[in-house]
C-alpha cells in the first residue's frame, strides 16, 4: 500500500503544470502590454514579421536577451512552444528565408534532433526557442508552418 503511494507521490511531483509558468507569471491569458517590455532598451528593439499557418501576419519586436519565442508569444502569436524553450520539441518550428538563415548561428545537437521531428522540415527551419536577439533579424520575415508536433 505505502509502495504504491509513494509512486503515485513521485509521479504527480514529476507532472508538468497545465498553466505554462509565464501564464502564471502575469495571468492566466494576459500579455504583457509591448511599452512595459521594450521601454529600458527601445533603442536597441528590431522588429521583425511573422506569418503563422493560416497567413495571419504579426509584427514582432525583440530586446537583446530575449528568444524568438518570447517575441512572439508577447506579440500575440499563437506559438506553443511546449518544452517551454528548453529544446525538447517541435512545437516553435518556425521557417526563415534563406538568406537570414545562413545569418544564425549553427543549431545544436539537440535542436537538430529536435527538428527531425518537425511537420513541414525544410532546409531552412529552426525552433524558436534557440534563436536568440541578433540584430541580422532586423526587418527579417519569418514563417510558422501548418502544422506542429509535440515531442511529448
């Protein structure tokens, strides 16, 4: 009886909560409002666009110190981004053009596993997650396949 318990103990320990710690940070649902975020280094802000699967467009801004999925879960995108950036799935694949990918630096090991999972893989996909602020993505377009996968 205590054997059993105890796993079930461990078990609920281990489980990952249904509200992604952000959320929990400021709200269920709510957004930081984009002047609070980007006020203490507006002059270093890029700004880029981001098209999800069903061609809605999004303009992005990005701080130094800041991932790609960050940007855009704050501009409203509906990006899921699972593993919560930790490069444990595909769910922030996102597509860059060829010319602002060659720009990035070179994906890790586990990224690369990370995206042989991805739905819609092309030679230009990366997760969101790993991409961090650079200015080379000033004014770059970047593209959300139709579909993800989560690696869970």
């Amino acid at each position: 009886m205590f054997a059993l318990r105890r796993i079930a103990v461990q078990a609920v320990s281990r489980a990952r909560p249904l509200v992604a710690p952000r959320a929990l940070a400021v709200g269920v649902g709510a957004r930081r409002p984009l002047a609070a975020s980007f006020a203490s280094s507006a002059g270093e802000t890029i700004r880029l666009t981001m098209t999800d699967g069903d061609g809605d467009k999004f303009e992005i801004a990005m701080v130094p110190g800041q991932r790609l999925h960050e940007a855009a879960l704050d501009a409203g995108v509906d990006l899921e981004c699972a593993c919560d950036g930790e490069a444990m799935c595909s769910t922030c694949h996102c597509i860059f053009t060829e010319d602002v990918f060659d720009l990035l630096p070179e994906a890790s090991e586990e990224e690369e596993d990370m995206l042989d999972l991805a739905l819609g893989l092309t030679e230009t996909s990366r997760l969101a997650c790993q991409v961090k602020y650079q200015k080379e993505l000033d004014k770059c377009h970047i593209t959300l396949p139709n579909e993800v996968q989560d690696f869970y």
